[in-house]
C-alpha cells in the first residue's frame, strides 16, 4: 500500500479554497505535487519515473485531458492516470472519457473523496502490478521447465540410444559367437547326452538373443535412424503380426526430413496408441496419418475400438498420454486425445517451418 505520494498534475486546482495536497493528505501522510506548466512539459515529465500517479483537469486550455492522455506512451504497467472534471460533461465528453483507457474520472461532487478514491486506485493498481509480475515469474518458470524437460528427453534418448548400441554390439555379439561355438560342438560330438545338452543350451541361448532384441526395440530401435516413415512401417507391421488388426499407415512421402528429436517423439506417439489399441481399445481397425503440410507435422492414430470417458483418461493416462504430452511440448508441439462412439484418436502436431510439401497422400502401408 502506497502511504507516500508524489503526483504531477496539470490544471487550475480544485474549486474552493481546498488544495490537491490537502484533499489528498486526509488519505496519505505524505503527498508531494508537481504541477505541470502546460501539456508539453505534463508530457516531458510523465515519460520520467518517480511519479506514483498522473492527474489532469478534463477542461485544459486549447484542449482536454484526454488529449494529454493520448499523448503519453501507454504500458500495462503504467502510472496511474486520473481526470478531474469540476463541471459536468456532455454525452460525448463522457463517452470519449470512456472510450480513452484513464484510469479514472472523478467529478466535482466526489472531490470531497479524493483521497479515498485515490487510494482504492492505487491498490487496485498494486494488486495488477503484482499479478503482472507473477506472470512473468511464472512465464519464465515455465520456460525454465520446457528447457529443462528438452535437455532430459536430450540425454535420455542419448542414453538409450547407448544402452541400445551396447546391448547390440557387445551382449548382442557375445550371444551369437556362443550360439556358434554350441552349433560347432553339436557337429562335432557323438555323445548324445552333449547333443541334448547343447539343444537346451541352444533354445535358452535363442530366448536370451530374442529379449535382448525387444530390449534393443523397446530403448529406441535401430530403423529410426533410417526415418520416421520407414520405421512406422515396420511398427505398424510388426502390429499387425502381433493382433491381427487392420492397420492403415497413409503418409505425404516415402520419407520426411525431420529433426531426431521430432522422430523419436512422433514414434513413440504412435507405439503408445497402438499399445492402448491392445490393452484397452480391442480395436479391429486403426488407422496412422502422418502429414507435413503447411509446415506442421501432423501424426494421427484413431482406431474403432471401445474408447473412454473423460474420467477414464484422467485415471489411466497420467504416465501414458500425460507423459507424451510433456514430450510433446518438449520439441514445440501438442498432444489431443479425444474419444467417441467411434473410437480414439490421438494427434501429435509439431511446428517445422517452411518446407516443400506435397498435396495428395499415399498409401504406404
């Protein structure tokens, strides 16, 4: 709460014998006036700090206040600007005053309350001033956190792609030279006890390579680094072979260029739907777009299965959609879920820039 004052004004004062300051000091224990000798130095003056609030006669000479106040630069966080009218205005004054953004007009029968008013101005303008401030906290505490969340998904992918290559490379290998060695041993022994024995070892061996694969699959798998579109089909393939459904993949391209970090996150859009199709949708067809037109990559999965209920999303897609979304926004773009009679439909949008795009879609898959 402002208890010192320091206004500029530019008038003839109020009427009577009360002063500005006097009619203000019933409210603030200090209160400093500077008056203004016409509405160039007013507008010289106002463009300075220092001033907790700026106050004009409506009637000037040659002019009005509003006329002052359309001069001056306007911000959210501007002073205060209050107009005295000690007559009464006409339809069209009180509309202009109106239409003008003042802060506030006062006339001549609540002069007696100006302190007061003034008073209630100022708080309402703190309490705005505040709010604007926690905005702009809270704008760059989001910034903040969309940095940080790109910089985790970064080096999370980076490990996984990691993780991925050394499981290939180095358990991946030692798996198959071990799968060699049994397959010489069971070419070269007559014990039958050995043969079964090295079968066993074999069929375990084969369990351990698969899982390494799925594995593999699961960190980030190897045929994204041959393109979003490519790798989407040997998904949506892969899908089909599991569940039997009629999975459509329709694209602009047989390949888009597009950033890692988009890749990976439309891919996994799409492998957590198809998931869902499984685990809670039991849908017989499903349906994958994927779109760069007008510079914005667009990928759907929909598919006609059960669908949800709003409640339902809330309760089971805290990890899942919520988790996708967060990546979603991690690279610039949105996630929309929506659900019907007809099934689920999940949209990944994400900002590309201007690029060259084709017009007709075509089958891919």
């Amino acid at each position: 709460m402002i208890d010192s004052l320091r206004v500029l004004y530019l008038g003839a004062g109020l009427p009577g014998e009360v002063s500005l300051e006097h009619a203000l000091a019933t409210v603030f224990s200090s209160v400093m006036v500077q008056r203004a000798a016409n509405a160039d130095d007013f507008v010289g003056h106002a463009g300075q700090s220092g001033f907790d609030l700026l106050v004009t006669d409506y009637h000037l000479g040659g002019g009005t206040g509003i006329d002052v106040w359309n001069r001056l630069e306007h911000s959210e966080g501007e002073v205060p600007f209050v107009i005295l009218s000690a007559t009464e205005m006409g339809e069209a004054e009180s509309v202009d005053v109106m239409r003008s953004g003042v802060s506030e007009c006062i006339f001549a029968e609540d002069f007696h309350r100006l302190g007061y008013l003034v008073q209630q101005l100022l708080d309402v303008w703190e309490a705005r001033q505040a709010k604007l401030q926690a905005d702009a906290a809270l704008v760059v505490s989001r910034n903040q956190l969309l940095r940080l969340t790109q910089q985790l998904h970064a080096r999370v992918e980076e490990e996984r792609r990691a993780v991925s290559r050394e499981i290939h490379d180095d358990i991946g290998g030692a798996l198959a030279a071990v799968k060699f060695d049994l397959a010489w041993i069971a070419r070269h022994t007559t014990d039958a006890a050995v043969r079964d024995r090295v079968e066993q070892t074999a069929a375990t061996l084969q369990q351990a390579l698969e899982a390494s694969q799925r594995i593999m699959i699961s960190l980030r798998p190897a045929i994204l680094d041959e393109g979003l579109v490519a790798a989407l089909q040997w998904l949506v393939t892969s899908f089909q072979k599991r569940t039997q459904a009629d999975v459509t993949l329709r694209c602009d391209k047989d390949a888009l260029e597009l950033p890692d970090e988009v890749q990976t996150v439309a891919f996994s859009v799409v492998r957590e739907a198809l998931t869902n199709v499984v685990k809670h949708a039991h849908a017989t067809q499903v349906r994958v777009e994927i779109s760069d037109q007008e510079g914005v990559l667009t990928v759907e999965v929909s598919d006609n299965g059960a669908g949800f209920s709003a409640k339902e999303l809330g309760k089971t897609s805290s990890l899942g959609i919520l988790g996708l979304r967060e990546r979603a926004q991690s690279v610039g773009g949105w996630l929309d879920v929506s659900s019907s009679a007809d099934g689920v439909s999940v949209i990944l949008s994400v900002p590309l820039g201007d690029n060259d795009f084709s017009d007709e879609p075509e089958v891919c898959a």
